[in-house]
C-alpha cells in the first residue's frame, strides 16, 4: 500500500476532535484506501480497533437505515474485546438518511467519526443541515505527478510525464500492464460506474443517450470557456432541440458525482467574480482520453486540467482570469496570496512567447506569475514572470 501523506498530514491535526471528518471525490480515486490508511494510522498512535463499515461489501448489506447502522454500531461498541471510540463508514451516502445516526453520534460524543463519500448534494445539503458546521471535508484528487511516479517507481522523465498525461491519474490503473486498450478498458468501465451509479440513478435521468452527448462535448472543449447557450447551438446543428436548463441541469449532476470541476471567471482589472462563464474540467484526464483519443490537438487542454488540479491539492481556490480582452489560465488564491498562471503546451519563438505572457504583464501587482510549457529550458525571469518546465513545477514542494 502506497501512503497518500499529503492528505494524511492534512487530516492528522483533526485527529479526535468534535466534528466528523468526510473524505470525499470521484469514484475509484482512492478514498477508500486513504480511510484504510487513517485506520492504521490511528492505531499505531492510540492502540485502538475503529469501527469500520465498508457499504461496498456485502457483508453490511443489511444496513439499510439509520437504526439498522445506530444499532449496529452500539452492538459493535459495547463489544468488551474492543475498545475505542472511532467510526469509519465506506461510502457512507449508500445508507438511506444516514445522517440521523450519524448526528446522534455526534451529539452524544461517543465517537470520532470519519465517511467517505461520492455525491456532494447529498454531503453539502444533508450535512449542512443537520450537523450545523461540526464537520470537515477532505476532497482526494486523482494522483499527483509524483504520486503517480510512487506508483509506477520510477524517476522523473519526459517520457514518463507524457505517460502520466495520456493515462491519468486513477491509482488502478497501476493494477494493470501499461498498455492503451487494457488501461483504457479499465478507465472506461470506472466511467461507466460513475455515469450509472452517480449520475443517472441518483438523478433518475431517462435520457441517457444526451447525458453522454454532453459529457462527450464537455472533454472536446476541456481548456475552453464553456456557455450552455453553445451546447444548444451544437446540438441544434444536430437537428435536436436541447434546453438551456436540461443543459445546466446535466452539468449540475456531474458537478455533484465529482466527475467534473467547474472553475468560475473572475475580472482581475474589475477585482470580481463573474457569474457566467467559466471552464470545466474532468476530475481524471485518462478519462478525458479514454472518450476521445489521446491526440495532440488536445495536450494544451490536458496540461491545463493538470496543472488546474495540482492547484486543487495544494489547497489554492482556482479561477480563470479576465485581464480586459485577454485570458489568464489560472489565478490561484490561498492564505491571502495569489498566483498566477499560464499553461503552453509548446513555446517555440519569441512571438508566441510574448502572446502568452501579455496578459500577465497587464497584472499589477507583485505576486508570482508563471508560465508553463513543455520546453525544456532552464528556469528563467522575464520582468517577474517565471518561465518554468511544466513536470518540474509540479513537483516542486511548495510555489
């Protein structure tokens, strides 16, 4: 078992405190190996036997409410032959109002609970309610370029980094040869389990058939300001007529089963958030891949959803940037800093060069400005804008 440190170091200083602490993200990103992970954790450093409750195993099938999960976890409490006072539940949204139980446990103080989880209407809406802040989220991400090369044991290479971006990051798939159709196929049917599971059931959708036409339009455009009133257009051309509210509503859902991140526009001249607009990018770019090919024309697109997700795991709010008429990638916010940040795949003369760099000399302000590309050039500082080897920054420890 491969140890996911940095989410474990995040997770550690809640160690035993009055609020439940919920690990959530996509399907198959490796919640519940990193649950498993703070079991052992904890009992190395307290000598305790968690409770631990995995809804994917059919051994808890019985549990089917929240009495039948109340009782259980008494029955399993009072047991004299263990003693401690931690609840781990596994997919916890798969209990019907599992939130009663868990409030009760809550309030009588009896434990130190941890969930995992794959919807996050039912972990913001129900939690919210009920548990009145006395909760934590902890989002997982798909790996991180140097988790990835944990997995794969193996040093950073130029070759490696353009596997990593052809196949993701989803921790099976280092289960399996490293050959396209097999890892794809394995990709795919991760897919397919969060589409049916996540999206269509939970969301009763009948129209399945358009749901994946969007999902199918959405990684063609993955780098790209998105507008609903585009996807009717497109579909229109297609000779059917799609709503604008269908359109939100499906993109809604997929916001919810963590198979898409939205990143909203923010004006960095006018100091706000714009309300409409925006990008989208998929929680897992092997995804993305295993949908459309792998192909050149889509790098640009695959090296921003890295970059856009490694920000996530470095605990940095993410917009993209308005500058009057042009764009920047990404402006990260964290601990009242900022960075800024635009993502090439290839730099190749000075021309392009001072096109990709025009928007960030119009910021005025002094915090760090980047560019990324794939050059393999050393780092260099034009007027306070950083050039940087795309692999190199992510895995530097701290930017």
């Amino acid at each position: 078992m491969i140890y996911r440190n940095n989410y474990l170091e995040q997770i550690r200083p809640f160690y035993f405190t009055p609020v439940v602490k919920i690990i959530t993200g996509l399907r198959r990103v490796g919640k519940s190996t990193l649950l498993l992970q703070i079991i052992e954790d904890l009992k190395t450093r307290t000598q305790t036997e968690p409770i631990y409750i995995n809804m994917e195993s059919i051994d808890f099938a019985d549990i089917d409410g929240p009495q039948c999960l109340y009782e259980y976890v008494k029955t399993q409490r009072n047991d004299p032959s263990r003693e401690n006072t931690v609840l781990c539940i596994d997919e916890v949204q798969q209990i019907p109002n599992w939130e009663k139980a868990v409030t009760s446990f809550l309030t009588e103080g009896t434990f130190d609970i941890y969930l995992t989880g794959s919807n996050s209407s039912i972990l913001a809406s129900d939690l919210a309610t009920r548990l009145s802040g006395r909760y934590i989220k902890f989002p997982v991400y798909a790996l991180s370029y140097e988790e990835y090369l944990h997995f794969r044991a193996n040093e950073s290479s130029e070759e490696e980094f353009y596997r990593y971006l052809e196949f993701g990051g989803l921790p099976g798939i280092h289960y399996f040869p490293f050959s396209k159709d097999i890892v794809f196929q394995y990709i795919r049917s991760v897919y397919d389990t969060v589409i049916l599971h996540d999206v269509v059931e939970r969301n009763h959708i009948r129209n399945i058939n358009l749901l994946e036409r969007i999902v199918q339009y959405l990684m063609d455009i993955t780098g790209s300001l998105f507008s609903g009133s585009n996807v009717s257009a497109y579909f229109k051309k297609e000779l059917r007529s799609v709503s604008l509210e269908t359109v939100y509503n499906y993109v809604a859902y997929l916001e919810h089963s963590f198979f898409l991140h939205h990143v909203p526009r923010f004006d960095v001249q006018g100091k706000k958030k714009l309300e409409v607009s925006g990008k989208y990018y998929p929680a897992d770019w092997g995804i993305k891949n295993s949908l459309t090919g792998y192909k050149d024309t889509y790098l640009s697109g695959l090296l921003e959803n890295c970059v856009f997700l490694d920000l996530k795991r470095r605990g940095y709010t993410v917009y993209t940037g308005k500058v009057g008429d042009l764009e920047v990638d990404f402006i990260g916010e964290k601990e009242g800093k900022k960075i800024y940040l635009q993502v090439a795949y290839l730099i190749p003369d000075e021309k392009v060069f001072r096109r990709e760099v025009k928007s960030l000399q119009r910021i005025d302000d002094n915090y760090a400005k980047y560019i990324l590309s794939m050059d393999r050039l050393p780092p260099s500082d034009h007027r306070g804008i950083q050039r940087r080897y795309l692999p190199e920054f992510l895995l530097q420890n701290e930017i």
